[in-house]
C-alpha cells in the first residue's frame, strides 16, 4: 500500500498577498515540489500586516501531505 509522503517548501508571501520566491528544502519527491511549486504560483494571500495599515512580506516554510487516494470500504455510503 503506497504512504503519505511530505515535500517542505520556503516561500515568501509579498506585501501584496501574491507568492515571491519559492525554495526547495530538500524534503521530498521532485514531482510533488514541481506540482506544489506551480500551485503555489496561482495563490494569493492576504498580507501580513505590522501596525495598522503596514502590509510586510514574511517568510514561510511549510510542510505539504500528500496521501494515497482514499478508497471507502464496501459498507460506507454517501450519507456519512
């Protein structure tokens, strides 16, 4: 049965919410980082802010799961 498998990412979330540089932490499957990399180009965030209208760019490192597709057993239906 195939596990989960983590990638870690360090990006940096710009003062205007969009996505800025993308590193690989060595942590996990190439494809899964190309895949989160070209995700994570998409995103927009909302700003962190220092005081009350000082939008900052902060770093962040974030682990991503990804797990085997989960296969519901014979007895489970849809109403659960």
């Amino acid at each position: 049965m195939p596990t989960a498998q983590d990638v870690v990412l360090e990006f940096v979330v710009r003062s205007d919410g969009s996505v800025g540089e993308i590193c690989h932490t060595g942590r996990g499957d190439e494809k899964l980082v190309d895949s989160v990399h070209g995700y994570l180009a998409t995103c927009r965030f909302k700003p962190s802010v220092r005081g009350p209208d000082n939008p900052i760019a902060v770093k962040m490192i974030v682990p991503f799961s990804f797990r085997p597709e989960w296969t519901p057993p014979p007895w489970w239906t849809e109403s659960r």
